[in-house]
C-alpha cells in the first residue's frame, strides 16, 4: 500500500540542474511523490539549458517531470522562476497556462508575512566580492558546483561515495565564505528595505534558515538549497517554515541502467508512429 502523503502548504526547491550528471533526480522523485502541496515554487536551474544534451535525461530525470505534472494535475499551483542556467525561460516571464507560472520573482502573501522568492543570480554582478572570485566572473562558485557534479559521478560509478568537493572548498578557502556572506547580507539588505517577512532564494548551492538584522530591520533569509550536493527543500506548514533533508538513497537503483535510456529517434519514433488506433501500411510487394 501506498504511504500517506505529508500535505504541505508551499514547498521551495531549487537548483535541481536537471539534464546534469549530478542531479540527483530519482531521489527528488521520492520526495515530490511522498508530499500533497498546494504551492509548488521551482526557484530556478531546474532543468540545466546550459550544460542540456539530448543524449542524456535519464529516466529518472523524466520521473521528476512526471511527478511535477502530476502535481499539476491534482490541483498544486506551481511556479517556475527562472535561474541563470535556465535564462532561456526568461523569455517566457509572465507565461501562466493554468496553475503552471513562468516568472522571474514572485511575492506570496503566507498568513505570518509576505515572501519574496527569486533565484539570486541577478546579484552576481553587483556584489563585492573576494578577488579570485570577481577574476573568474561570477562564474566561478559555479564552476566549482559543476565539477564538484561531474566528480561525484564518476566516484559514485566507481563504486566510491560522493565527494563533496564544494563543501571542502567552502570550508578551506576564504573567498568562497565571503561570497556566501555577501550574498545573504545583501539579499538581506535589500529585503528589509522592501519590508519583507521573508526572502528565498537558491543559486548558492548553500540551504539554510536563519533571521538576519541590519540597522533598518530584521527579515527571514531562507535558502533552498540545492539537488546535487545537499537534497534540500523549505516547507512552509501550519505558519511556519522548516528545512527539508531527503536521506541519500543508497541503493541507486535508478542510476546506473538510465544512461542507455537517453532520448534517441527510435523512442520518438515509436511513440509518434506505433499507435494502436492507427497503423501505417507499408506496400507490399
Ligand atoms: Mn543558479
């Protein structure tokens, strides 16, 4: 039988880079099939336009696009705010079809106080950040995410654990600590001058829940982490907000055979051609 769902009244993930190595995509599907949402909010990098290679999007990665429909289907209102690797979407800012939304930010009116959920990368450019990291651009904490991503698949096929090579980098090299800093600090900034209760973004790979002050106020800084490295979420229930940890699944029972199940021609085929309800008549000799 199937287990009861945990009804949640909004539900923040982020940064799942779905079409990467890293995602881990059967593991999300667990978690979106084990909860009842009204709100479901993807704060960005869901699916990796960026890095995206029809060649791979394993099954499991499908699984969390079908568990995202099927949310739809069953009445959740879900948000689809873009991220820096999924730009391309941006285009669509104010697409709604239904209870499915394409926005840059949005703002939710929760019975304890106002959110403000947007990805974060818009502050790239303008924060000050250390010096090896302005030298790389904005670029580089991401690059360091990506390999850590291409690392820990290829540890894992070798049948080693993941190697959580930004979590090491973050806690040996300065910089990296600064730019998370100054990342919460002028989120946080910005969103006690627009009096907000609450702020969420993603981006930083970095999950978290704490208040934070500055001369002018005080606001909630939420972050929803990331489904490469920490399987985090935010669930707001009953007025407040707790921070989601989905245990690794040890098994991997979706990993490994998903690579032969990339998206080719002859799936597409088939599924376009092979209907029962209509056959194509080849010429007999
Ligand atoms: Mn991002």
């Amino acid at each position: 039988m199937e287990a009861k769902k945990r009804k949640l009244d909004v539900v923040v993930i982020s940064d799942i880079h779905l079409g990467t190595f890293g995602a881990q995509a059967g593991d999300l599907a667990d978690y979106l099939n084990s909860i009842d949402i009204d709100i479901l909010v993807l704060n960005g990098d869901i699916i990796d336009i960026w890095q995206f290679n029809k060649r791979y999007f394993p099954n499991s990665h499908m699984a969390v696009i079908r568990a995202i429909f099927t949310k739809l289907s069953k009445g959740t209102k879900v948000h689809y705010i873009t991220g820096n690797h999924d730009e391309m979407l941006r285009k669509f800012n104010g697409f709604s079809l239904g209870d499915f939304t394409i926005q840059n930010k949005i703002v939710l009116n929760l019975p304890t106080g106002k959110a403000w959920i947007f990805h974060g990368d818009v502050f790239d450019t303008s924060m000050k950040q250390s010096k090896w990291i302005v030298k790389l651009g904005g670029f580089g904490y991401d690059l360091l995410i990506r390999i850590n991503s291409i690392v820990n698949w290829c540890s894992e096929r070798m049948g080693r654990g993941r190697v959580s090579l930004s979590k090491k980098v973050k806690d040996s090299v300065k910089g990296v600590i600064s730019y998370i800093n100054n990342f919460e600090e002028t989120v946080a900034e910005i969103a006690i001058s627009k009096g907000y209760e609450y702020v969420i973004c993603g981006h930083i790979h970095q999950p978290t829940i704490q208040e934070m002050t500055s001369k002018d106020g005080r606001v909630h800084y939420l972050n929803s982490g990331d489904w490469i490295e920490n399987r985090t979420a935010l669930e707001y229930v009953n007025g407040a907000w707790t921070l989601y940890t989905h245990e690794e699944n040890k098994t991997k029972r979706d990993r490994i055979p998903d690579e032969k199940n990339h998206l080719n021609y002859e799936h597409l085929y088939n599924d376009v051609l092979m209907d029962n309800s209509y056959s194509l008549n080849f010429v007999e000799p």
